[in-house]
C-alpha cells in the first residue's frame, strides 16, 4: 500500500465569518496564543509523516508561504542580540525547503476546486487534505490516526464527530454502515442536509485521506450545495467503487473559521500553556 506522503491545505477561502480582521489578514495567519493556525495544521502534517506540503492560496495569501520562510533580518538580528532560545525555536520551526509548495486557486469556487487545483501536484497517489480552520488538539495528532486506519483499511478515512441535530446543515453528514463504535463504515455522504433529513448526527470534519480518483471526480466540476463545487459531492461517487470509512478520532476539535470556536481554541491553548497557562487562568477567573 502506497505510503501518505503529500498533504493538500486549502487556504483560498475568503473568511468571512471572520471580518473584518480578514479584509487584509489571512484568517490562517490569525494566532491562538502565539502561533498562527496554518502552523498547527503544518506540524501535525509532518508529526503525521507527511514529506510535502501543498498550498492551495488565493490572492492576498502570501503572507502564508512568507511565515514559513527564513526570515534573514529577523534571525540575524536575533543572533546579535543572543536570543538564541527565540532563534533556535523559529529554526526548528521552519520545514526544510521544498517541503511546503504552493499553487493557486484563482477564484474561490468551493473546497472540492481548491483541492483539484493541487491535481498536478499529487499525481496518481493517495494523499491527505487538512482543513486548517479545524485546529484539533489531540494526544496522537489526529492526521496520525487516521492514516493508521487507512493503513488497515485502505481506501478512503475522513475524520467524524457527533454533533448536535440542529448542527447537521453546518457539515457533510455521514450514511453510516457498520460500526464498531470507533471506525465506522461510510454508506453515504449528504452535504449539509437539514435535520430532519440527516442520515446521522456524524459530521465530517477537517480531515480527509483520499484515493486519486477523487480528482476525477472534481475534474467534472459539479456544482452543489452554495452554488460551490463540494469536495462532499466527489467523495460521495467513490462510496460503492472504493473503501470509505469514518474515523471518531481521539482529541478536541476547534472550528478557528469561527468567532467563538476560535476564541475556545485560545483559551483551551492557553490555559495548557507551562509558561503562561496559571496567569491566564486567573485572568479568565475574574470574567465569571
Ligand atoms: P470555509 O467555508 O470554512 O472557508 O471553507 P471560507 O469560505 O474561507 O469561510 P467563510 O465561511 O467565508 O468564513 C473550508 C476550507 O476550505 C478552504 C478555506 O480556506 C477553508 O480552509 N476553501 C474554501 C478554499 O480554499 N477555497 C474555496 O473556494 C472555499
């Protein structure tokens, strides 16, 4: 079975929810504590074994591929000044060159385009694709676990949780088969359904490994559900072709495309920190 070694992250999208710190911001250049949310994403592909890392920006989005550059002035002047600490972490940070690329999706047609836009890119191989929004803090990085899986498997793993019924039409909802409680067969997929006609409560979220012939159907470029071409709706055509599985990974998922779910993703990050974790708890003690 063929190794996962190429990760796509979409980062194209406009980030509305978001405004107005994204009317020039990138919304995955927005930090929780300390580090923007693409670099989490970027650590847990390479914690995953991931060996490439694909871009899919948009204009305006440059400031991401900047971020994990070697900033020339900025480790110079930190090298003067003896910050070797600061200097050593931003070194360790920086993935070796050619390890992240980059290409572009030049309108903002939906997730299912981004993803075809990196179509050259990944050849004929299976390969992963990481929602940078949905930050996960997980004891095995959830990427990680899901390629146990698909290890096991093979086929097609996307990362599933329970949500609320009321939720269902935030989410690509899962038709589910058997089911061992922990990774579940995947029947049918139904882009953000209504509650009422929502095969499940189990929602995909952020994280997909997916067999090349998905491209194909993204190649077709169906429109669906927002008037966007829905990686969903590609995904759904392999069901009855390929294996499709759901996996309910260990760990806590943080919607960052969110204002509350970001805000979450900082104060559950920060109250962890070693460095800064019991102050900022006593801070948020006084927001009772
Ligand atoms: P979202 O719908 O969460 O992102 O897409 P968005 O469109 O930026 O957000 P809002 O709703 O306007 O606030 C999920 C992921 O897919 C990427 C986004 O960057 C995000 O990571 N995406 C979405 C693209 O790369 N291209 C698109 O055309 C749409």
């Amino acid at each position: 079975m063929p190794k996962i070694r190429k990760a796509v992250l979409p980062v194209a999208g406009l980030g509305t929810r978001m405004l107005p710190a994204t009317r020039v911001l990138p919304k995955e250049m927005l930090p929780v504590v300390d580090k923007p949310i693409v670099q989490y994403a970027v650590e847990e592909a390479v914690a995953s074994g991931i060996e490439e890392i694909i871009l899919v920006t948009g204009r305006g989005k440059i400031l991401i591929e900047d971020h994990f550059d070697r900033a020339v002035e900025l480790f110079e002047t930190l090298s003067r000044r003896g910050r070797t600490a600061e200097l050593e972490r931003l070194l360790a940070e920086t993935p070796p060159p050619g390890v992240i690329v980059a290409t572009r999706q030049q309108e903002p047609k939906g997730l299912g385009h981004a993803v075809w836009c990196a179509r050259h890119l990944i050849g004929r191989e299976p390969f992963a694709v990481i929602l940078v929004d949905d930050l996960i803090e997980a004891p095995t990085p959830c990427l990680a676990q899901m390629i146990a899986v698909h290890e096991r498997t093979g086929g097609n793993v996307v990362a599933v949780m329970e949500v609320p019924p009321e939720h269902t039409s935030r989410y690509g909802i899962v038709a589910p088969g058997k089911d061992d409680g922990r990774v579940v067969e995947v029947r049918g997929l139904v882009e953000k359904p209504a509650p009422q006609s929502a095969p499940s409560r189990l929602a995909v979220i952020g994280r997909y490994i997916l067999l090349p012939e998905v491209m194909d159907e993204l190649a077709r470029h169906e429109v669906g559900a927002g008037g966007e071409i829905q990686l969903t709706d590609a995904m759904a055509k392999l069901i009855d072709r390929q294996p499709f599985h759901g996996l309910r990974f260990e760990g806590r998922r943080f919607d960052c495309g969110d204002r509350l779910g970001y805000l979450e993703a900082i104060v559950a990050f920060a109250a962890k920190r070693p460095d800064i974790g019991a102050a900022f708890r006593d801070i948020l003690a006084r927001y009772r």
